[in-house]
C-alpha cells in the first residue's frame, strides 16, 4: 500500500522542503539541491544558542544531515525514499550567531546504501564542522 504522505517526485520534494515543519522551526533552508550537491543554510541566533552562549552542536548536526541527504536525494528513482542510519560528526569552531552553510555531496549510491559528507561554513567561510551521513534507500510503497 502506498504512503501518501512520502513523495516520490524529487523535484516536487525539492520545491516543498522549505516549507516543512522542521526546517521552518530551526529556521533552515535549502539553497541547492542536484546531482552535483546541495546547499542549505541556517541563520543561528539566539534560539539555537546553548547555555554557553553558542550555537547547539544539534543545530549543526542538522544542518549536516539535510546537507548530506539533499545531496543524495536528487538521485533517487521513482518510488525511493531514504532514511539515514548513521550520522559522524567533527565540531571544529564553534558559533555565536550568523549564517551556517552546509555544503552537501554525495560520496557513493548503491542500490540500497547511499553515503555522503558535508563541510559546515560560517558566513566568513571559516570551517566550522565536517560530516558524514549514510542513508538506507527503501521503497516508498510502506506497509502500515
């Protein structure tokens, strides 16, 4: 049985994940997304700060997995979906506010794993973070 609420058309997804409760919430948006890679970007400001006064290691971790998937989605075939199963990641400076770039590409795509890295950059482009994320592709025909 089909799942109506998982989209099959990446260019209909691409168009619409700015729109999604997530990424509205933490303030991300996608910039680019195609074979070549993706860009998102975050405003962090005083929502996304820790009690240090810096921007959540969380935050930037999902900046790196959208980045990561976003560049792996333009690949998928008609009927695929993708999940990610693991998610490394290396703090290298931390933010106070400021645009974050996150800088996706998609390493390898096999027929069900897919793996990707992404580089995290301030708006002064010094690195922030480094990343990788693989994904499981499944068929968006789930089974309730």
């Amino acid at each position: 049985m089909k799942n109506p609420n998982v989209e099959t058309n990446i260019e209909e997804l691409l168009s619409k994940i700015n729109e999604s409760p997530f990424y509205r919430t933490i303030s991300m948006e996608m910039l680019e997304a195609n074979e070549k890679g993706s860009v998102v970007r975050i405003r962090s400001d005083v929502k996304h700060k820790n009690l240090w006064g810096t921007t959540h290691g969380g935050v930037i971790a999902s900046l790196i997995d959208s980045s990561c998937g976003l560049s792996v989605a333009p690949c998928l075939k008609d009927g695929e979906t993708m999940v990610t199963i693991s998610l490394h990641i290396d703090y290298i400076a931390s933010v106070i506010e400021g645009n974050l770039y996150g800088q996706g590409r998609m390493i390898h795509r096999g027929s069900r794993l897919a793996r990707s890295e992404a580089v995290i950059m301030n708006e002064d482009e010094k690195l922030v973070a480094k990343g990788y994320a693989s994904f499981m592709i499944t068929s968006s025909n789930l089974k309730k």
